[in-house]
C-alpha cells in the first residue's frame, strides 16, 4: 500500500505538471525546446520536466495556503 500511495502522489504530479504546462504556452515551448535535443530520452525528460513544473506549482500553492492560514491567524495542519 505504501507502493502504491508514493507512485499514485508520483503520477498525479506528473499528469498536473503536464496539464499546466500545456495550459501555459511559454512553460510548453521551454519543455520543448529543452527535449528536443535529448534524442531517445526526449519522452523521459518531457515526463521529469513536467513532473517537477507540477511539484513547484504545489509547492506554490502550499506556500500560499499557509501563507493565508497564518495571516488569519490559524496554524497550519501540518505544523
């Protein structure tokens, strides 16, 4: 169950990453223009790059949710 809890968070990162990307042409034409290059790893790096555009956007959005939570001056879940 651990497995699957760590690839199921994993793919819902990439598959985000990837519809923001899309949605933001510039962050599309960078990925692009970044796997073009990269020959048979072209799909992989796409993947990877899309990935990490999707955990920078949640931690983005994390930041700015407690970011709110502290200014309304409630803890953090997490905390």
């Amino acid at each position: 169950m651990k497995f699957l809890s760590v690839a199921g968070t994993a793919a819902m990162f990439m598959v985000g990453g990837s519809i923001l990307a899309h949605g933001i042409g510039p962050v599309a034409h960078a990925i692009e223009g970044i796997t073009h290059g990269a020959g048979a790893f072209s799909g992989v790096l796409g993947m990877l790059l899309e990935a990490l555009f999707g955990l920078l956007a949640g931690a983005v959005v994390l930041a700015g949710f407690t970011l709110v939570q502290r200014l309304r001056g409630k803890k953090p879940a997490h905390a």
